[in-house]
C-alpha cells in the first residue's frame, strides 16, 4: 500500500504549488496553511494514501472552503465550521468517512483538507476533482462521472448550518451559493460523498503529490535566485504569455464571487503592449492587445509576481504589480465534450470556441480562429 507521511515543514510547498495551480483562485493559501500547520502540530503527520489503495466500500468525502477568496482575507475561518459540515454529512448519512479528498488542487482548498484529516486522523487521498481551481461547484470531474454533490452541508463562522438535497449538481451550486452569501460571502462545506469504486473513476490522481513537488520548484528556483516561472513551464509543457505591470484593475464581489478584470502594461520583451485578463475567482481568459485570445478556460493561467517569483491570486491583483503569466495545458478530462460543458469559454459566456493553448501560442503567433 502507497503511503506518504507529510509533515508540517511540507505544508509551505503545499501552499506554494497549490497557489500556482489553483489560477489565481480557490483562496489565499496561507490561511490554510496556517490552519493545518497548527492541526499538524498537535497531531503529527498526515497519510496520504494512493486512490488504488482505498477499499471499494469505502466512504470518501471531499472538504473545502465555497465563496468569494476576497473575503477570506477578512473572514478568517477557525476550523470548527468544516468539523461540523463533516460532522453533520456523517451523521445523515449514518456512515463515518473513511478518507478524505481535496475537491481542488489550488489555493486554500489544497490545504484545509490537511487540516481536518489531522483533526480526525483519516487519510488524504492523493488527487483531486480539477487538478487547478474553478469558480462553481459543479464545475468538477466528479460530475462528469455522474457522482451527486448532495447530500451537501455548508457550515458557517457563526454556528450557521444548511443541508441540501438538490436535482443535480448546477441546482446544488445555485442553492448553496445563495446560502454562502447569506452567511457572508464563504462557507466551509462537506459534500460529493462517494464509495472508492466510484472515487477511483472520476478523481484526476497524484495532485496532491504534484502540488507539493510544484511547491518545492519553487522554493529550489528562489533559494537559487532564478526565477521559477521558466522552470515551470519546463516541467508541464508551458508558454509564457506575457510579463507586465498592472495598470488598472476592476474587481468587485457579486454573487459569492469574485469579478473582475486586469489590465496588463508589457515590459521587457513585450514591452509597447497592453494586455488583459478575465476572473471569475479564477483567471479565465488572457487577451493580447489586439483582443486575440492567448489562453482560455479550462486550461490554466498562472500568475506569478515577476521579481520575486510569488503565486499572485486574484485578490492580490493590484495597481502596479509586476506580473508573469503562464499558460498550461488542462488535464485531458476537461478538453472533452463533456468537461468544455462544464468549464469552457461558452459556459461563462464568451463567443470565442476553446483552443489549446499550445496552439494558441505555438510559434509566438497568436491563433486568431479565437476571436
């Protein structure tokens, strides 16, 4: 059986890789850091276990964090909410959980997850249901699998909880968004309880690994005073899209998210260009100054802070900021019928049709069949 002990100390690579990944979204990772650092102190390490080696039977439960990252910078969770949702799903279900899952591999959701197992003393299994981070609930390979997000518990800061039972997976998001709002804009849920077997079908493996391995990268390239972002896109086929210093940004929480759009001035190499970037909590679409499209959901755009070599999310986008962005390809699962369904550019609205973004940036040129 495949088992990896990690430790408090291999929680900051966690962090890192996880803000790399998570696209900008999924929530300021330090504050999950800083959680499951302190439930690791006093519990020891956490097993994360290999998805082959869990039990057909057994009851797997993803944890995380649902709403607006901005707010989490203000709207500290203390732990107790995601006990409780994982409390009160076991107890409808009348089964206890056997292990428990990241439903994304990015920002604070990539650590919260480490936090409760040590509180409970279950097994992380290593993979997700994104291998990045996206804004919506249904928005995750379990739905593509047919598994229900419901029965779904939401626990809030105040002793608030919700139960919900909905007709599928988009219902689901709508209802507990609405419920997320009202309890002031994030929420820590419980939810997509599913059996190994079916776990086994429709996680994306080895992300948890991956994050941490993402995380070390980049703590090696800084300690080397090298910048990671070239070394990162070695390791996953990636295209630099562009550096530049932010010169305006609208940003605005609506609807338990967070809205927005930067406006990128080029320097060195593209210098003398203005660029742009979409957000739904996560960034979802890079345009060059001709309106041409460099990357697109649901493959990955990543920010990195261009002189220290930082993940930048999406509300630490401010006025002046040098940023690099990257561009990686998405796991297999989400450029299918199915998965573009879920994430591509028509579900959140844009007119342009996906196109990888190793087409889209193959030569430098930009491929303008986006526009």
């Amino acid at each position: 059986m495949a088992k990896t002990l990690i430790n408090a100390d291999e929680l900051d690579a966690i962090a890192l890789g996880g803000a790399f990944l998570g696209t900008g979204g999924g929530g300021d990772p330090y504050i999950g850091k800083l959680m499951a650092k302190a439930a690791l102190s006093k519990t020891g390490p956490v097993t994360l276990i290999d998805p082959a080696d869990v039990a057909d039977d057994a009851l797997c439960v993803p944890v995380f964090m649902m709403g607006a990252p901005t707010v989490m910078l203000e709207k500290l969770p203390s732990g107790d909410e995601i006990m409780a949702a994982l409390a009160q799903l076991e107890a409808y279900l009348g089964k206890k959980a056997t292990a428990l899952m990241c439903v994304e591999a990015g920002g604070l959701n990539s650590t919260i997850p480490f936090a409760v197992a040590a509180a409970t003393g279950l097994p992380l299994i290593d993979g997700d249901g994104m291998g990045r981070a996206f804004p919506e609930l249904q928005m995750v390979s379990f739905t593509m699998s047919g598994i229900r997000a419901t029965p779904l518990v939401l626990a809030d800061d105040k002793g608030n909880s919700v139960l919900i039972n909905a007709v599928d997976n988009l219902w689901t998001e709508r209802l507990a968004r609405a419920d997320t709002v009202q309890m002031g804009g994030a929420a820590l849920v419980a939810a997509y309880s599913m059996t190994g077997a079916q776990m086994r079908d429709s996680i994306l493996p080895g992300t948890m690994t991956m994050i941490r391995d993402i995380g070390k990268t980049l703590m090696a390239e800084r300690k080397a005073h090298r910048h990671p972002g070239a070394a990162l896109r070695a390791r996953f086929s990636g295209h630099h899209l562009f550096t530049g210093r932010v010169v305006d940004i609208e940003r605005r929480t609506v609807g338990g998210f967070a809205r927005g759009r930067a406006i990128i001035k080029g320097t060195d190499d593209f210098a003398g260009r203005q660029f742009s970037v979409d957000f739904q909590n996560e960034f979802l679409v890079a345009r060059d100054d001709a309106g041409a499209v460099m990357a697109t959901t649901p493959d990955l755009i990543c920010a990195l802070d261009a002189d220290a070599g930082m993940p930048v999310t999406t509300e630490q986008m401010r006025y002046g900021l040098l940023v690099e962005f990257t561009g990686l390809p998405a796991d297999a699962k989400w450029r299918t019928e199915a998965g573009l369904a879920l994430v591509g550019p028509g579900y959140f609205g844009y007119d342009h049709d996906f196109m990888p973004v190793e087409k889209l940036n193959d030569n430098k040129k930009i491929n303008s069949e986006c526009n």
